[in-house]
C-alpha cells in the first residue's frame, strides 16, 4: 500500500499489518480460494452435513473463538490516533526526548472510556472517564494512563477490588448496568471516606461531558521527572482541551441513552472525520522536591489535587487527534495501556495505588489478550526496535534467529548488549528508601473532607444544583436508610447547606452523630485512631479552575445545530443562518417534518439530514427554525417539534427563530422565555453564534426545569 507523506511512523508501522479485500478473491485462512460460501458440504442436497467441511468448520470455528474479556474495567471505550507536538524543551525537569525535542511529532493512540459499564453500555452514564495516551516515543512506549478527574476514589491499591465490586452491577441480579446509583457502591462509599473527594466530581457535572472532546484529563498520580544531572522534581499531568470543557445536564443523560447511545464515540468519529481534529494541550504542575511537605495534604494521596492557585499548570505542548482507527477490535480493543510503560526521564513515586497499578496492568491483558505476547500486537508495539532474550508462548510472532537466548553469553556475540546510560539506559531513579516493613496508612492521608469542600465551594450557583440533584437522585436509588445517614453525615461533613439539600430532597433529617467512626474500611473502628477521618481544614476558600464557567473557549466549531423545517420553508432565512453558522464550522443538520427531501419556498429540494421521527433534541446543541407559512402550519401540526423546542428550552439551549417559526414557538412553552439571552428571535445570525457559543444558558434553568418536557 502507498504511504502518504505526512503518516506518522506509527500509521507506517502499522500498515504492514492492514489488509483490505478490496479487488481481490476470498480464500480459507490457508489461501485457499473458495467458490462457496454459503453452503455447507452435505451428503446429497437434503442429507447430513459432512464432518469432512474444512471449509465449514474453519469459519465456523473462527467464529465461535471471536471474543475476549472484555476490560474489567473502562470497557466501554473509543480511541483515536493523532501526535503530540512539544513547545518549548522542558530540559531543565526531564530529560525524555518527547519533553526535549521540539522538532519531534510523537505519534500517539489515545483511548477514551466509561469505567463501570460493560462493552456494550451507554456512552452517557454518570462516571468518570478513561483517558489514556499511548506515546509511540523514540525511546519506546510512554502511557499516561488518566481519567477525566484530577483524584481516585481510593488512596491503597489493596481496595480496588472491593471499590469496583461496588460499583458493578450487583452480583445476585447484575443489575444496574453502567450505574453507581444502588446500594453496594453506597454502602461502600459511606464506610469509606477517602472516596468522598473523587465522589463529589461524579455527582457534579464532570460526570457527563457534553463531548469526550470537551474534557480535561488527569495522570492523577505524582510521577516524577528526571533531569539529565539525575535531579527529579514531582510532577502532575493534566489534558487541557481547546474546545473547553462542558457537560449536559442529567435530564439528556438520561434520554440520551435511548435516543443514541454511542453520541460520545459517534461524537468523536464524526468531527475527526470531517477534519475536526480534537486537541489538548499538555500542562504540568511541577513541585521542586524540597517543597514535598508543604502543603496540607500529602503529594503521595491521589485522593488530593494540587490547587491551581498553589502550583500553576504550565502548558507544554499539544496533543491533536486526527485519524480514527481502521478497525475497532484491532486497535481500540487490543490496545493494552500500562503505567508502567516509562521512558528514561520519568519515574514513579511512591504513591501507594499507583505502586499496585504497577503490577495490574500487565497482569490483566494476560487474561484480556491471552498471552506475554500482547506487546508484538500491531497497536501495542513500539515505533523503535525491541530486542531481548524472552521467547515463544501464545502466538509469538517475532521470528528469532540465532542460538542464544541467554545473557551473558559469547556465542551470540554477547547480544543483545546492554544499554550505556549515556546511549539512553533506564535506570530507576535513586530514591533513599529509610523504613519499617509495615502494613499502615499514613496518618497524612486522613483528611477527608478538605477538598471536597474546596471544590463544592468553586462552583457557579446552577453547577452547585445540579451536584445536590446527583446526590439526590443517586441516594434516592438506594434502599436501607441506614447507608442514607451515614451519606447525610459525610456530606455534612463537606458543607452544610449541601447536605441540608440532600436531606429535604430525601425525606430525612442529617444524623447529628453516627453509631461508629466511619473508617473500618481501613481498620480505623476505635474513636481516636490515627486513621479517623479528621475535620474539615478550610486553608482555600475556591479554586476557579475547578467550576466550568472559568474554563474559557471560543468558537462554535463541530456544534450540532438543528434547522427543523417543513415543505416551504423561507429560503432566504434558511440560507443565511446555515451560511453564516458553516462559516464558523458548526454542523447544520436539516431535520425534516418528513425523511427524504424538503422543499423550500423556492421550491429547490433540500436533503434531510434526520426525519423528526427519527431524532431528538438532545443529540443537538442548538435549534434553528426559519420562517415560511405552509412550514409553520406543518409543524405547527406536529407535537414532536413543539418537543423539540420545549426540550431545547429546558436544557439551556441556544434557539434561533425567523418569520412564522415565531408563532409556533408562542405555542410551546418558549412563550415564557422570549427576552431570554440564548433565544433569537428574528436577530441576525452573528447573535445566535454568541449564544451557541455560549454552551447553555444557565441563568434560565431555574425557570425552565418547571417545563414538563
Ligand atoms: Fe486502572 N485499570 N486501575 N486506573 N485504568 C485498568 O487495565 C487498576 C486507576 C485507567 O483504555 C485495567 O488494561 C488498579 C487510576 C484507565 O485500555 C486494570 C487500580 C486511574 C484504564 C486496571 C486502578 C486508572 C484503566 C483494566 C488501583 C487514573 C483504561 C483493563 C490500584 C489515573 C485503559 C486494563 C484503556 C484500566 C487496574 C486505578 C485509569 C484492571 C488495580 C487511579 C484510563 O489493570
């Protein structure tokens, strides 16, 4: 197959592995050409299939092999490739050659995930999100394996599956599917405090990113980086996306599960595919090891996050995703990303779930992947040469020549040699390591509810709403009151006027005091153990990157905007706004009274996009509806697009009227919100970008949660 020019030397790699049948005639997996593939070999036409069909047996066997576990965890995911471009050498922190070389395009495939869903579950669910980078480095592999939230549930890799089991689907029934609102994650999450930080981002609307390409991403852990002296400093990696970051509300998560259930994965499809490419850019905090002691929780907690106010985020470089894979399974599925995957300048610390990550991955795609050989897989080999005295097991491919597969040895010329440091050797970093054996928590760990404070308190008015409502809803789920207390207790615990909406919302007053200290999850059952949860420390009142209203964008690029148009709908109208919204490239769908084409007051026949019937307001950002009399009348005539407007108008959107569309919005509950900042009527185009742009209008939430839509 040609390469094109600009291939990454990871698409290159690649293709010595696609195959595709364009032209050519289908054959057995041994070559053979077959002329049938529709019948089997049987003992006459109406007689017993004969055990002698290879060829039956070949694809029916094949079929039967076709699937693997898939990921217990994040395995509903979506992935695509791109590069990461650096912008100025960070020499004086590391020495990797992708934080060094700014002449470098560094391929990357990046995958994006739910965590507690099956495969086959809805992109909407409330969780956090998987976000994890493969960097096809000169050196070999980088994984920055994040998610979407800056901090874990859990502080000790020793609770992870005790975390999970939670949070699946409860084992008698396996029910619910892709959810955390049920009793066992409850019951988990009230006899665990540390989770309380990450759990109050999973209530707010980080939750339900509007987009995968509109949110941030976290390596979460403190890693560090090595310079070229051996000088390391710690460091926390953060995605920073240029589309901003943005969130629908609770209301389209939940009908969007029906309406599309893969809107995040047909989400980032479409805008790579119509040359939208998705971008982040790079940032670090970077904490000098002198000052590891600092601040008022310890760098090794994941449960914590640095504030941006004490250490800045300084952006390095950009990450653009700009190619979707060829085939799912192949790429998306079979891609096995590791922590543990480092290049000289990076490093660990000690950070007690990250130390357990370490072991966990590779010992998952054994299962997953079914062998040692998972790295010879297309997507998961690296763009340099690897050489090294493992051999064979399941599926080896590489063919290895020679007699030695030992070191030292002389009679394969002592090769493969060892790296020299100065020829880019790893070497851990040379951490002094002082202390007992012991099986503890460090008492450093034990403030819970300091952070979780910090960010409740950054939010804006209408995000603080819609936390309280996610705990509302969640706890609502749950059936012992017992669990329901100890959550009321532990909120209370975060901020007052929090719990006291949670507690009105579900019948209950907040406890004053609870049977046991909540910590046994850790062992911590005796009043005054070191490990007892400590009270709230309020030493920052905000942190305004932690609410999304600070996170700047611009733009409307890749929006989704709705034109609900009948048969003689206004030409002009129509023609103008959609000229002036692809200007500034937003996609504008014509959603028709009827499938097919729509024919305008010019009598030109337009393509429809979506028939009403088949759609919904909630895969679309915005709604336009031009004027036109006979349109208007049809509409008018159509209770679907009255839902279109009172859903739009509900959820915060931008709308755009012209002409007549007036009328038919007076007969919809848009009558009450004519002066609203996001509704255009009759105004020029320039107006209806503002307010797209915009994202929601929140300021109208408060009335417009009142319609019944
Ligand atoms: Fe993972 N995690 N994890 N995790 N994780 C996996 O590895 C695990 C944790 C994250 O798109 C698994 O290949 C343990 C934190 C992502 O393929 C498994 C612990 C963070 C993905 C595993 C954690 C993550 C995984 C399942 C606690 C954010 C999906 C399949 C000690 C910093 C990667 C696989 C992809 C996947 C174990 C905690 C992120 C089982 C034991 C913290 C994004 O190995």
């Amino acid at each position: 197959m040609a390469k094109k020019k600009d291939e990454s030397k990871k698409i290159q790699d690649l293709e010595k592995n696609i195959s595709t049948a364009e032209g050519k005639t289908m054959t057995t997996n041994q070559g053979l050409k077959v002329n049938d593939t529709n019948n089997s070999l049987k003992a006459g036409e109406r007689g017993a299939t004969l055990l002698e069909d290879f060829i039956l047996r070949e694809k029916i066997t094949h079929f039967d092999h076709e699937r693997i576990p898939e990921r217990i965890v994040h395995a509903r995911g979506s992935a695509a490739h791109g590069h990461f471009e650096l912008y100025e050498s960070q020499e004086k922190y590391t020495k990797a050659g992708i934080f060094t070389d700014t002449n470098r395009k560094t391929p990357v495939f990046t995958r994006f995930s739910t965590v507690a869903g099956s495969k086959g579950s809805a992109d909407t669910a409330r969780d956090v999100r998987g976000f994890a980078v493969k960097f096809y480095t000169e050196e070999g592999i980088f994984d920055l394996v994040g998610n979407n939230m800056p901090i874990f549930f859990i502080q000790d890799a020793m609770k992870f599956p005790d975390l999970i089991h939670s949070v699946k689907p409860e084992p008698d029934r396996e029910i619910p599917q892709a959810a955390s609102a049920h009793d066992t994650f409850y019951d988990f999450v009230s006899l665990s405090p540390e989770t309380l930080h990450n759990h109050i981002w999973v209530m707010s609307d980080r939750a339900i990113p509007r987009s995968l390409r509109m949110m941030e991403g976290f390596g979460i852990h403190t890693f560090r980086l090595i310079n070229k002296e051996g000088k390391s400093h710690f460091v926390k990696f953060h995605w920073k996306p240029l589309l901003g970051v943005k969130s629908i509300t609770w209301d389209e998560a939940v009908k969007l599960h029906g309406a599309d259930s893969d809107f995040h994965r047909r989400d980032l499809w479409d805008a790579i595919d119509a040359g939208q490419f998705p971008e982040w850019e790079l940032g670090l905090q970077i904490v000098p090891e002198e000052d590891e002691h600092k601040f008022e929780f310890d760098l090794l907690d994941p449960t914590k996050l640095i504030p941006e106010e004490m250490v800045p985020v300084q952006r390095i470089g950009k990450m653009t995703l700009n190619r979707n894979p060829d085939n799912f399974f192949a790429e998306t599925e079979q891609v096995a990303f590791h922590p543990g995957h480092l290049v000289p300048g990076i490093d660990f610390s000690n950070d007690p779930l990250l130390q357990g990550r370490l072991f966990s991955y590779t010992d998952t795609q054994l299962s997953r992947l079914g062998s040692p050989n998972f790295h010879e897989i297309p997507i998961n080999r690296p763009i340099n040469e690897t050489h090294n005295n493992q051999r064979d097991a399941h599926m080896r491919m590489t063919v290895n020549k020679g007699k030695t597969a030992y070191f030292p040895n002389s009679l394969g010329g002592g090769c493969p040699h060892l790296a020299k440091m100065a020829d880019g050797g790893f070497t851990s970093y040379e951490e002094r390591l002082d202390g007992k054996k012991v099986r503890a928590r460090s008492e450093s760990f034990s403030d819970h509810f300091s952070q979780p404070g910090i960010f409740y308190r950054s939010l804006e008015d209408w995000e603080k709403e819609h936390v309280a409502e996610a705990y509302s809803f969640e706890l609502g789920k749950v059936n012992y009151d017992h669990i329901k207390k100890r959550m009321l207790w532990l909120i209370n615990e975060i901020d007052k006027s929090l719990a006291k909406k949670v507690a009105e919302n579900l019948g209950m007053k907040i406890p004053s005091k609870i049977e046991k200290p909540i910590n046994q999850a850790i062992g911590a059952d005796d009043p005054g153990d070191k490990n007892e949860p400590k009270k709230r420390k309020d030493y920052l009142d905000k942190s305004e990157a932690l609410s999304q209203t600070h996170i700047k964008t611009k733009g409307i690029a890749t929006r989704q905007i709705a034109f609900l148009v009948s048969d003689g709908f206004n030409h002009e109208q129509f023609s103008k706004m959609k000229t002036a919204l692809e200007k500034e490239n937003a996609m504008v769908k014509v959603v028709g009274s009827h499938g097919g084409e729509v024919k305008c007051s010019k009598n030109e026949s337009h393509k429809v996009d979506a028939a009403i019937m088949t759609t919904e307001s909630v895969v679309f950002d915005a709604l336009y509806i031009p004027g036109g009399k006979k349109s208007i009348d049809t509409l008018m005539e159509t209770a679907k697009a009255k839902k279109f407007i009172n859903e739009s108008l509900k959820h915060c959107k931008a709308i755009a009227l012209d002409g007549e569309a007036k009328d038919l919005f007076e007969a919809t509950h848009g009558k009450d919100f004519k002066d609203d900042e996001a509704v255009c009527i009759d105004k020029q185009p320039s107006k209806f970008i503002k307010a797209i742009a915009m994202h929601r209008n929140w300021k109208r939430e408060k009335e417009a949660k009142k319609i019944p839509a």
